[in-house]
C-alpha cells in the first residue's frame, strides 16, 4: 500500500468514520466501468472529473465523501481510490482493536478452521477481531504461512525444506 493512499485514508478518518458508505460507493464508481475508466483517465480534464463526481446521485446525502473523491479527481489520485479504501478499513479495524491477517496455504481450510485459527490469534495476539484473507498457493506444497502485523509465521512444507536445506549446507 503506497505511502500517498494511507495518507488520503488518514486525512479522510479524520473527517469521517463512514466505513460503510466509504466502501458502498467506492464501489459503485468502480462498478461502473465507464465512468472509472473517466474518471482514473488522462482524456478528461481534473476540473470535469470533479464536476462528474459532484453530480453523481449515490453522493448526494455524502457532503464529505463527495468533497473527497472531488478531492482525488482533481488532483488525479482517483486510481488510488482502491488502496485508499483498504488503508481506511485498516483503519477502522485498527480503531475496533483488530487487524489484518493474511493467510496463504497448500489448500484453503475449512470455515470452521478458519473461525477457530481467527480465535486463537485473537487469544495470542490480544486483539477483538481478526479479518483473515485466504490465499491458495500450491507451491507451498502442504501447510501455511501467515503474515499479521509484520511478523510472519512460516509453517510450510516449502518453508521447512528451505530451513533444513540451510542446516545441512551449514554443516
């Protein structure tokens, strides 16, 4: 996530803590491809932009929001709209004592391992919710790796036979 959408997400959490709306209709103007494609392009002018986005009609009970996708349009920063929303989810997660994690494995487990392995890192790592993304990854060849808050936990057969590999070269 680049440096420039956290600090649109910082900037707009100072504003508003609109989670919901900030998601619907992000994804209403990403949801039409047209209009993104308008308003993420260099064929339209910044101030046209602008003016688009004022008068979209799922904005108009949105004064902050509209005011900061126009923001975004006219600086030309409406292609970072997507990083933005994340960095604002995180955000939000972060304000409800959560965290991102992100879980990369051989084959995608069970709902229920899913719940119990989001339990025991609530447990281990002290927060109130954990959003986990699942990722397949074959190459993993068995296991998983798990990467939340800048540690990463590496309990992959792939993993395991790099380690044991360096142990053995190392002896």
């Amino acid at each position: 996530m680049s440096e420039i959408a956290c600090r649109y997400a910082q900037a707009l959490w100072g504003l508003t803590q609109e989670e919901k709306a900030l998601e619907k209709t992000a994804h209403l103007m990403r949801g039409e491809p047209d209009l993104w494609d308008a308003l993420c392009g260099p064929s339209v002018r910044p101030e046209e932009k602008a003016a688009v986005v004022g008068r979209l009609p799922f904005l108009q009970g949105e004064p902050v929001l509209r005011s900061f996708y126009q923001l975004l349009a006219r600086k030309g920063r409406m292609a970072l709209l997507p990083e933005i929303v994340r960095a604002y989810e995180d955000l939000a997660l972060r304000e409800r004592g959560g965290c991102r994690c992100l879980l990369r494995c051989a084959k995608i487990p069970s709902a229920q391992t899913q719940e119990a392995l989001k339990k025991a890192l609530c447990k281990l790592h002290h927060k109130q919710e954990i959003l986990l993304e699942v990722e397949e990854n074959p190459s993993l060849l068995g296991g998983f790796t798990l990467e939340l808050e800048g540690v990463t936990y590496d309990q992959s057969l792939k993993g395991r036979l790099s380690r044991l590999a360096r142990y053995l070269q190392m002896r």
